[in-house]
C-alpha cells in the first residue's frame, strides 16, 4: 500500500524501512510502524482466526483491547501486535488457525454455533460418561489461543525500577501533561506514565481546531514539548499501567527503546498523589457481523491515516454516534477515502460546523440511522443500515465500515484504587462515585471532550494533587475550579446498545466468541447478573479481558432483564494489561543467606542445600550416607559449621522475667559459665524451639535457637510479654557470630593448640561456658554440648573471624586427618544419641511432653506465667497423644524410610528419623507412635510407601541406642 | 428442541415464614448439604439464604483442584470420597462438572520434603488412594516444562504424583448443586442476608434475614470465610479461626502445555492449565488476617519470580487475571464440622481454609445426615471444636506453627 506522506501528526519514519517475516514472506514496514500497521500496510485483512468459531478477525481498534490482533512474535504467544512497535527480523505468526489464516479448515464452526448456546459444555458430553474424557481432549485442543513451547527461553533483559513520586500522573494525553505541568510548577517530583510511544492522547493525531489556527494535534505537540523539557518531571513512555494498590502504590511495565538496557521493566511507584487521566476507548458497535475485518473503529481508521500514512480502505460507511466520528469522516475524506455515508444514532445534538462540513463535501448524514449488518465473508463488502427501529434497511456496498456506538472511559485505574463507578445517565459513562484518598481524575474520561475544558480538568487535578499531598492550600484548587466550571461541561453520551438485530452473529465479546443472543440464553437460564453471565458465557475472560465488553455487557443485561436497577458494571482486575511473566519476575532474585564460612565449605567439597533462608552444606561427599563423616567424628575429630544457629543477648533489669515467661525450664537457677539446654513452647504446649540458654553477668543472658525460628524470637519475646512493660533488650547475633562445632574424641588436642585457656576436663567440664581468646586477639565464646554424643566444644566467633580460626583449626588437626562433617552426618550422630531436631522428630502437634523432654519443664514456676505450661498441665495424663519412642527393627539389615508408618488396623504413628547405625550395626530410629504403644518392647508394624502390604517389623527400644551412659562426650 | 433456556434454578421462591432446615451461606458447602437433605433423607423444607449470590465467595474463587493425598488418616478417607462423588454428581446432577482427572504433582525440593511425601504416600496407599513416588527425572517427562537443573532457587528432588486427582469446574459445581436444589424444593434466597440467629432455651428458634423473619429449629452456618464472624456475632461462639485474603491468577489462555496440577510448597506455588487452556496459579495468603479479598502487587510478582523458576516457559506467557478470596484458617488446618454443641439445633460446617472446594460433595454428603439424624457421623467425629480445648491438634499440617498476634 502506498503511504501518505508528509503530515506533521505521522509517526512513522519512511526514510527508515524495518522487515518482518510473516507466512514464509518478507514484509517490508518502518521505523515507528506497529507489528499491526506494518501487516496492515502489506494489505493483510485476516490477523487471526477467532476461538470458537474460527471467524476471520482483523484491525478494529490500535490499542489492543481485544485478540483480534494477537499474533505469535518470536515464539512468545498473544503479543498485542497494535501495541509493539516494528524492530527488524520479527517472526510474525497468526493464532489458533487450522490451515491457514485465509482460508481456516475449522471455520465451518461458524455454520454450527447453533450447538453451541451458553454453557452447551455444561449441558452436554457427559452422558455416557465415557464420552466425557475424549470430548475434554477435544476441548484442550480447541481452547487457548496461543501456543508456547515447553522448552521456550526467553530472549532479552528483564529489569525492574522502584521509584517514588509526590505526583504521579496516568495518562499522558492533554489532561494527563496539563496536570503534570501545573503540579510541577511547585517543583514537586511528577511521574508520567504512557502507554503509547508518544505523549499526546488523542490530540495526537486530531486536526480539529484547539484555537484559531491551531489544530489539537499542534497543540498536543507544544505540551509534549513542555513537559520533556520539564526537569522535574519524568516521562515513561511504552509504558502500561497495571496495578494500583493500597497507599498509592502503582505499577506498571515499560517496554524498552531499541537503545536502552532492558526488553521490558517492571515499574513500581509509590506516589504520594495520583492524578488518572487515561481518557476513553471507544464503545463497540453491536450488529450483525461486528467484527468482520473491515469493520474498525473510528480512532483506527483515523489514526491509520494520521499516525501511519494508511488509508484504511477504499470506500467506506459510517455508523457512528459522536461527534469524533463526523471529525473523522471529514478528515478521511480529505485525505482521500471515499465516503458513502455517514449513519449517525443520534437524531440532534451533532456539531454543527462538523454537519456544513460534511454536507459541503456532499457526505450524506442519515441521522437516526445504524450498522444493521455486514456483508461478506472475510471482508466487508457491503453494509446494510437500518433505522433504529429496524424497519427501514438500505444496502451500501463498500470496503470500510468504520463502526462506534460511543465512548467509554477507562476506569480501570480508579477502580483498581478501591473507587466505586456508577452509571451515569447523561454521559452514559460509568462514573466514580468518590474517588479515594489522593487520587483524582482529569480529562476526557470524567465525560468532558471540549478542549479547553480538558485542558482545565487536567490543571484542576494537578493542583488538587498539590493540596492533597499539602504542597499548596485549596485556594488555588477552588479559582481553577471556579473557571472549569464556566467551560462547557460533560457531554450527552450515546446510549444505544445494539442495532435492531436479533444478535446470532452480534459479538458482545470478541475474545470468547460471546453473542448477544449467548447474553439472552444465558439470562433466561437464571443467570442475572453481569457478574454471573461473565462466569457462564465467558464474555470478558479472554485474553483482551474486559477490554470489548466491559461497558456493553452491563448495558445489555440491564436493558434485557427490563431491571429498575441502573447497569451494574463487571469487576475489573490487575494487571489492566496482560503482563509477561519475565517483566513481573524483573530481575530475578535468588537470595540466601550464607554462613562466613561458605567458601571454603564449598572448596572443602560440601554439597549445598537451600534450607530456610540459609544456604548449607548437607553431605561433604557423593556418599549421601555419610559413612566416613560419620566414623570420622566417632573416632577422631570432625569440624561442622553451625552459624545459622540464632544467637541472642537478652539483657537488662527484667531480662530474667521475660526467659522465665518464654522457656519452660527455670532460669533462675542459671549459674555464670554453665550452660543450660531448654525449650519453649506455644500455648498448646507444643515445642516451638529448643537452645542453650547461658548466663555472662547480672541480667546479661546470651542464648541461642533453632536456625529456623532465629526470624521470629524477638517478635516471639515481644508479644508474650507486651503488656508487661518490662525492661530488657534483645540483640539479634545471629549474623553478627559465626558457630563452629567441632567434635570427636581428638577435639580437645586440636582447639588446645590454638586456645589461650585451660581446657582440660576439670577446667572446662561437659555442660560448662567459657570465654577465651584464640592468639590473644580473638574473643570466643566456648561451650561444651553433647549434640552428637562425643568430647564436643561449640565455639561462638565474631563472623569476620570465623575463616581465621576455621583455618587454624583445620591446620591445627591436620595430624590427625581432622575433615568436615555436615548437616546429614551430624542428622545421624543425634539420632544415635536420641537428641531431636524439631520439625523432624515433631510436628505441630507434639508438645514438649510427647517428646519425653518433660524433665525441662519446672513446675514449680507460677503456671500461668509460663507460656505453655497451662496446656502442658492439661495435657498431661491425655492417653490420646503421640509419643516420642526409640525403635529397633527385628532385622538389623537395613532401617525403615523416614516417613514411614506404624500401622495396625489404623496409621499409629509414623518413623521421623531412622537409619542403620555405621557405629553399632543395628538399625534404628525415633518414631512418634500413640501412647498405648510406647511401652518399651512394644513391638510395631511399619508400612511403608510401595510396601506391598509387606510389613517390617520392630519393637520399641530405650534411647540412646549410642553410649547410653554419655561417657564419651564427658571425656 | 436440543437446548432449552429455561432458568436453572427456577422461578424465584417466596421467603416461607419457616423452614425446617435453614442455611446460611449459598456456597458449595451449603449448596452441597441441602442437596444431600433432600436427596438422602428427604429434608427438602430447606431454605438457603445467600447474601451476594451463588457462589460468589470461595465456591468462585478458587483454582478448582481436586485430590485426595492429605496428611492424616481422618482427612484421606473424607476426601477420598469427595473425589470418588464427582463423575457420580455430574450422572446425579445432569450437569457436566467437567472433572479433569489430570493427576496432581507435589514437587518436593529437599530432603525433608521427601520425608514428608513418603509419609503422605504411606498413608494414601494404606488407605486404598493411589499416590508414588517420583523423581526429578520422571516429573519432567510428565512435565516436559519443569525445570529441574540444579541451578534454581529451590532444585527439584523428586515429586509426589497423585493419579486420582485434577481439577473440577468450580462453576459448574454450583450451578449443578443448585439446579438439583432448586428442583428437588430447596429454596434458594439470593440476595438475601441473614443478620441475626435465634436460639430460645439453648435451641435454635429462628433466623431473621433482610427478607423477613424465619422460624426453624436447625440452621447451619455455612458461610465460607465469613463462617467464623457470623457465628461469632450472631450467637457468640469465638471459634479459632483466622480468615486471611489469599490470591489466585491466570495467565492468557494457551494451547495445551501443563497436563497435570503441578504445585511446589517451596515454591508457594501451584500451577494447573484450565480447559479454557489459562494457566491457573497462585498459593500465597497474607500473612495477617482480613477480609479485603485484595491483590497486592508483591505477590503477583513474587508469583512470576517462582514460575520463572521452576516452569521457566512461561517468562513468555502473560498473566491477565488476578483475583482474591477469603480462607478460613483453623490452627491445625483441618476443618470444623460440628452439630449441636453449645446450642442444639446449630450446626457448622466452616474453617476449610483453602481446602473447601475439594471437600465439598463429602462434606455436605456427611452434613446432611448430622443434621437429619442429630447425630454425629464417624466421619466427621474428629473434627469437631472440641479438640482445640484439648491440645489436641489434628496434624494436618507437619510445619511448626507459629503463634503470632495475628492468630
């Protein structure tokens, strides 16, 4: 097609060419081009065939409000081709076609629609039931529209932006930069955010007059101009609005220009004010046939012509019902299309210098008059117009329909923010009723067309941004007003719904193929509100969402259903614009904590797990047994890093109130350099955390905790004793020290060699707390614990420390071979020892009594003042409760899977933790089994997963199974 | 004439000035129980007063997964059942609740994890419900999309694969309940919201609602996450019950690509391909308690994060939807199901969290003889409320709970 050339509205660039490939073919488009104006320009009609019905669908709109354009780009699915600006070598494909897109072997579905009312799957396929599974597949294969394959890797950089605004302003038409340049006068910070590659709304490409000798278009451009060059404001253009939350807090996504860093971004903002001035789409036209291509709506034929150099047809008819398609009309037929008629819905209120016009230009206007159908199969080839009525049709042949029944705001900012709309009488918009807090509207979309008056809208918004965010008093909002007012005001809208038509081949929805006879079957099925017809016929939960149906649906239901009530509009939902995945995802995080230690567990050949929020060395090689770790530390001496343990100071004069409230052992009885192992539990009495409580001064306490609770102590400490008004202090060490733990009957002849302290057995006995320093600078905090059942010293170090005494120990136990143990063999040495790691030998439900740990819990404390005590005494002769219970399997060969089950009749417990032991050849475990069978001999039948009924058999054993007399870790 | 329109539900009934049964909440649960009154013991004096309209809470909004793989051998059997009823429902019901018997798979991502399958396979396969095993290796040829290299935030050990499950239109169950409802003489009162609870000598008397007052001597609270706040206000039982926003999305629809309901607990995350051919997705709930039913922009993002992750295909899919709905969390999350106790005659079916949908058909089954024969079915008998004054949770969930303020 050849382009018209040499406008100042064109945005296009003829002297740059882009190609794509479509259909095995070179297309030629230019730099500024849509994927959808650059095909549209190729002469291609058909972009896609539809989901039901495989109907022909092509150009209806540039904004992409519907499927009817989305088409397969790169591999990536439903790419919005009006909305994705041309870059060179594009491979462009069409969607759901069986064949191809000209001549769709599927599309004799259109010929049977009449088997598929509303809801038809709901009715049908199920009798007998065997049909059903082979009908579904059908389905499958029918339903969606895009494909993507399994192994697709997307292509490009994802990035992400966080930013803050005093005003942010949606919409970067006339309103939208009038309000961004009043706010900015103050020299607030302002965002604009737009969705097209230009800033201009629909001035951009209007020749109507602003003023004498100044079209819109021009007038457009001189604001643009302004507000690029505002220092204080910053402009994001290509880029979609999609969610507004809570506190003002918006996103959006931008796609890049080919020369910035990133395909596409996830924007974030959180403005202190928000003006939304996103204007109207145009309300679609509903006859007969509404979206054969060549049926399109006014502003894309306009924008054809103005933006892209495209005469969208040859000859054409109107079926309009405003005034911006007279405007439209007029200026077409300048530029050259040849104009049959212009049917108008409205019988009076038009324009009148826009009906001399016309009528100078000998365009017949059949005011009253409607699109009734169109004709043709996969293009427009003639139209039939009626009255409104029905009973007077004409036919006119031609090649363009351009179609609009009115317009209709776009809300869906303002009601994503909380904002309830309204149908409004007059304007036939849905209207807000209130707006939120700091949120304001300005521009067309508040039912206002007249220039002056959206110019004022915008600078009225601007201000009250201003005064909402206390920038500026209200004065100057109440003048601005005061002026607004005495410009004219909001217009009468449109309020036909459809053409006389019956509605077989009338889409209310062009996504799911909904027709208006569809709405009708559905209501009278008992389906009676827009909400629930949407579920039933689908309208509106397509890939273009509400975009197409959004303001006719509720129109139509409440006209069919007769309702007193005013239309109730559907619900609107994030993201407005469908979103890429890679977009919302950004960047991408991967965050884990790492001990200090982690580069040299990683050198010394750990294997890595992600556990919680911290990343750990699980096995220190491929023997996921962990036999030489294991028998390394039983007879020798092993090194394991334990630095996610938490670590906590408590301290100050109610310090000791508040350990007494949380731990259920009595903490007053501490003693300087003893450390003392306890539990705390919940108010079920279930164990939340176990740890080493220690006493370093007067009120001074430094205690520790599971890895996995170190997140929620101090909100733990602080709610349970929140109205007590206490008077201590927690610090969180948990980063701030790094834990080594090392272990084995060598354990004392290599920390000798570094340690600046006695530590001998009389001088640092088992269960004893020290502090020394490692070659007189390194302050460390040594305890010695009996975890894993040998000599065992756990030395707390500044973490910028940890790798120096790490590596002194590591040199100092070279003589004896000295290896690092991790997390699965040290998971064994305990077992061995009958210690728990809760959350693997408990659960939820298991309190610190089904556990056996009931020894830790000092009655004698006042009850009611420790947390969990309450229920500890209630539960305490409960015969329905778990207990925790060695086992021992009848055949030592090999121990059952953790996980498994004791059974009888019934489930009776399960195995936490079992293995065969390395060091004293049985097979062994810890087992939570019902009370009536935790009797030592007991014997239990495990079930397994894929046991095949076949049972193993152990019976309950005493603990520990491993130096029962705790000889060894007291050497 | 091959379809007829005429409504579903009939013609709208008159609010009658007594019932013998009234229930609150027209969502799958209340939907369900009066179906089973009338069907199995034929109560069908039953009013269902609704204050939006069917289904218009949890029964809308969920992802509409099936499955019968829980943890404790008082939940399997239950959900055991439910699944077994949907082909039997959609026969019952003339109404296609198009049950996608797909298979469900549980990603398990470490070592504890596996531990923790094996043990929810034990206990399926101990009661008759097929469930295995897999590992990484045979996920991925189910799941040709999964990504299961070691470099991802969570790298996939192996799964849980569970072969009787899937997904049901959620919709269609509604519907169906209601046109068997509606047709056995059950009375459906939309738009109708009860507002206060009578009792007389520790029995129920009556119910008024914005349409007129009922007399009854049986009424069951069934009222999805608003249960706990209705039966708090209009009777004073506090039950343990947080009820928390919890979000669900759908991305663009798409020709075939996930062929099973594929979750991961690491992840958060759930992903299923509706037969609209959407990627349905979602997990995550507040962490604080409310009743907003609001998105937050965090977790649609966190929400690409994850999918990027472990299904990474979909970096090039968009989402276009995101909605919430309430879950009523009980600390145990299993549910309460309890009949005549404090107040005879008053029966409530509430604290699913986000396990109402797949319980339904079951639970209304058992509900409804509870309330017919005024007595507790074995089923049901361990979950009742009592068990919270007893510490004695049910273990439903293995994860160490945290009391907080916020529950």
């Amino acid at each position: 097609m050849k382009r018209l050339r040499q406008f100042p509205t064109l945005h296009i660039d003829t002297n740059e060419t882009r190609s794509l490939k479509y259909r095995g073919k070179s297309l030629q488009g230019f730099a500024g081009d849509t994927v959808a104006t650059a095909l549209y320009a190729n002469g291609i009609r058909i972009f896609s065939r539809s989901l039901k019905y495989h109907r022909p669908r092509g150009l209806y709109n540039l904004d992409g409000e519907s499927s009817n354009t989305c088409m397969e780009v790169d591999g990536v699915p439903n790419v919005r081709t009006e909305n994705t600006l041309l870059k060179d070598g594009m491979v462009v494909k069409a969607q759901n076609v069986k064949g191809s897109v000209d001549h769709d072997l599927m599309a004799f579905i259109d010929k049977l629609d009449w088997l598929m009312p509303a809801g038809f799957y709901y009715k049908t396929m199920h009798k007998p039931a065997a049909v059903w599974p082979v009908a579904m597949k059908a389905i499958r294969k029918a339903a969606g529209v895009g494909t993507i394959s399994a192994d697709y890797k997307v292509k490009g950089r994802y990035d992400e932006i966080f930013l803050t605004a005093d005003v942010c302003v949606i919409g970067g038409g006339a309103a939208g930069m009038m309000a961004a340049l009043t706010a900015a006068e103050s020299g607030v910070r302002v965002i604009v955010l737009e969705s097209r590659p230009h800033l201009g709304g629909c001035w951009d490409y209007r020749t109507g007059a602003y003023k004498e000798n100044k079209p819109l278009f021009a007038r457009a451009r001189e604001l643009a101009g302004q507000v690029e060059n505002t220092s204080n404001i910053r402009v994001f253009k290509q880029t979609s609005m999609v969610g507004a939350y809570n506190n003002n807090l918006i996103t959006a996504f931008q796609v890049g220009k080919s020369n910035d860093a990133f395909t596409e971004r996830y924007v974030e903002i959180r403005s202190k004010s928000v003006v939304v001035a996103t204007g109207c789409i145009e309300r679609p036209l509903i006859f007969e046939n509404n979206e054969r291509p060549g049926v399109m709506q006014v502003a894309c034929a306009h924008r054809l012509a103005r933006s892209y150099g495209l005469l969208p047809g040859e000859a054409a008819v109107f079926s309009i019902g405003h005034d911006l398609g007279l405007e439209a009309a007029l200026d077409l037929f300048d530029l050259g299309l040849k104009i049959r008629c212009v049917a108008d819905i409205r019988e009076d209120g038009h324009d009148a210098g826009l009906l001399a016009a016309l009528a100078e230009r000998k365009i017949p206007v059949l005011k009253g008059w409607v699109a009734a159908k169109a004709h043709g199969c996969k293009q427009v080839t003639k139209v039939t117009l009626a009255t409104l009525d029905g009973t007077v049709k004409r036919h006119i042949p031609c090649d363009l329909l351009v179609a609009s029944a009115g317009h209709t705001p776009v809300n869906g900012p303002l009601i994503l923010a909380q904002t309830n709309i309204a149908y409004d009488n007059h304007s036939g918009f849905f209207l807000p009723k209130k707006l939120p807090e700091k949120m304001f509207s300005a521009g067309w979309m508040t039912g206002r067309s007249h220039p002056q008056a959206i110019e004022a809208s915008g600078q009225v918004a601007g201000l009250k941004a201003l005064a909402a965010i206390g920038v500026t008093d209200k004065t100057a909002v109440f003048a601005a007003e005061k002026e607004a007012a005495a410009l004219p005001g909001i217009d009468r809208g449109c309020k036909l719904v459809t053409a006389p038509v019956k509605g077989r081949k009338s889409f209310i929805c062009f996504d799911e193929d909904t027709t208006i006879k569809n709405i009708k079957q559905a209501i009278d099925m008992g389906f009676d509100v827009p909400e629930l017809i949407k579920r039933f016929t689908s309208a509106g939960t397509g890939p273009g969402q509400g975009g197409i149906p959004g303001h006719n649906l509720p129109l139509f239901v409440s006209k069919y259903t007769a309702s007193a009530s005013k239309p109730m509009p559907t619900a609107v939902r994030p993201p407005l614009v469908p979103t890429l995945l890679a977009t919302y995802a950004g960047a991408h995080h991967h965050m884990f904590k790492r001990t200090p230690l982690h580069a040299s567990q990683k050198k010394g050949g750990g294997i890595f797990r992600n556990i919680g929020v911290w990343q750990r060395a699980r096995y220190f090689s491929s023997d996921f047994d962990c036999k030489d770790e294991i028998l390394n530390v039983r007879n020798n001496v092993g090194l394991l890093d334990s630095s996610t343990l938490g670590k906590f100071r408590i301290f100050g004069p109610d310090a000791l109130k508040a350990l007494q409230r949380l731990y259920v052992s009595d903490m007053s009885k501490l003693k300087q350099g003893r450390i003392k192992y306890s539990a705390m539990c919940n108010d079920d009495g279930c164990v939340i955390d176990d740890g080493i409580v220690i006493k370093r001064g007067d009120n001074d306490y430094y205690v520790t905790t599971s890895s996995g609770r170190a997140g929620n102590t101090v909100e733990w400490f602080r709610y349970h004793t929140r109205y007590d008004g206490w008077q201590y202090h927690m610090v969180n060490l948990t980063d701030a020290m790094g834990v080594i733990n090392i272990s084995g009957p060598n354990a004392r002849k290599v920390l000798k060699k570094i340690a600046d302290a006695d530590i001998s057995n009389n001088a640092f006995p088992f269960a004893g707390y020290r502090e020394f320093t490692v070659k007189n600078t390194i302050p460390v905090r040594a305890m010695r614990l009996g975890f894993v059942g040998e000599l065992s010293f756990e030395l707390h170090v500044p973490s910028s420390y940890m790798q120096s005494v790490w590596d002194m120990l590591m040199a100092a136990g070279a003589e004896f071979n000295i290896k690092n143990f991790g997390l699965e063999a040290q998971n064994v040495l305990r077992m061995e020892k009958g210690h728990i790691i809760l959350g693997q030998e408990s659960e939820q439900r298991t309190n610190l009594l089904d556990l056996g740990l009931g020894f830790l819990w000092d009655r004698k404390k006042t009850a009611a003042k420790t947390v969990g005590a309450v229920a500890l005494r209630q539960a305490e002769n409960d015969p329905g409760r778990f207990k925790l219970v060695g086992i021992r399997m009848q055949d030592d060969a090999r121990a059952p899977r953790d996980g498994a089950l004791i059974v009888d009749t019934h489930v009776r417990g399960y195995v936490a933790t079992a293995r065969k032991s390395f060091t004293t050849g049985e097979a062994v475990g810890m087992a939570l089994v019902e009370s009536q069978l935790s009797k030592p001999g007991s014997r239990l039948e495990i079930y397994e997963d894929e046991c095949n009924e076949i049972r193993l058999q152990a019976r309950v054993v005493p603990m520990p199974f491993y130096d029962p007399d705790g000889q060894r870790m007291k050497m | 004439m091959l379809f007829t329109y005429k409504s579903l539900w009939g013609k709208k009934p008159r609010l009658k000035s007594s019932y013998e049964v009234v229930i609150i909440g027209g969502g799958l649960h209340g939907l369900a129980t009066a179906y089973y009154l009338a069907r199995d013991h034929g109560i069908t004096d039953v009013a269902i007063v609704e204050k939006r309209y069917i289904g218009f809470g949890g029964a809308g909004r969920n992802t509409a997964i099936v499955r019968a793989n829980q943890r404790t051998q008082y939940n399997v059997p239950l959900y055991k059942e439910a699944l077994d009823l949907w082909p039997v429902l959609t026969k019952e019901l003339d109404f296609n609740l198009m049950f996608n018997n797909c298979g469900n798979l549980n990603l398990m991502h470490s070592e504890a994890a596996m531990k923790a399958a094996r043990m929810t396979i034990a206990t399926a396969q101990f009661h008759g419900v097929e469930s295995h095993l897999i590992d990484a290796k045979q996920a991925k040829e189910m799941v040709p999309a999964l990504n299961i290299s070691e470099d991802i935030t969570f790298p996939i050990h192996g799964a849980m694969y569970h072969p009787p499950g899937g997904i049901v239109r959620h919709d269609a169950v509604v519907w169906g309940l209601a046109k068997g409802c509606a047709k056995k003489g059950v009375h459906i009162h939309q738009q109708t919201e009860a507002t206060a609870i009578h009792t007389q000598g520790g029995k129920i008397a009556g119910v008024t609602t914005s349409q007129g007052h009922i007399k009854t001597p049986k009424v069951l609270v069934s009222a999805g996450g608003y249960s706990a706040g209705v039966i708090n206000h209009m009777l004073g039982l506090k039950l343990p019950i947080s009820v928390l926003t919890i979000q669900a999305m759908v991305t663009q629809p798409l020709k075939p690509l996930l062929n099973h309901v594929v979750s991961s607990g690491a992840y958060h995350c759930y992903a299923n391909q509706t037969l609209k051919g959407e990627i349905a997705t979602g997990a995550h709930m507040d962490p604080w308690p409310n009743y907003t039913t609001q998105t937050t922009a965090h977790y649609i993002k966190h929400q690409a994060e994850a999918l990027s992750d472990w299904l990474p295909c979909l970096r090039g899919v968009r989402f276009m939807r995101i909605w919430g709905g309430l879950a009523d969390m009980t600390p145990d999350m299993a549910p309460i199901l309890e009949g005549n106790d404090p107040i005879g005659g008053f029966y409530m079916d509430c604290g699913w969290g986000y396990f109402g949908f797949k319980s339904c058909s079951a639970a209304g089954k058992y509900m409804a003889q509870f309330i017919a024969t005024e007595n507790c079915p074995d089923m049901l008998k361990p979950f009742n409320l009592r068990r919270y004054e007893k510490h004695q949770l049910m273990g439903e969930t293995a994860a160490l709970v945290s009391y907080t303020p916020d529950n």
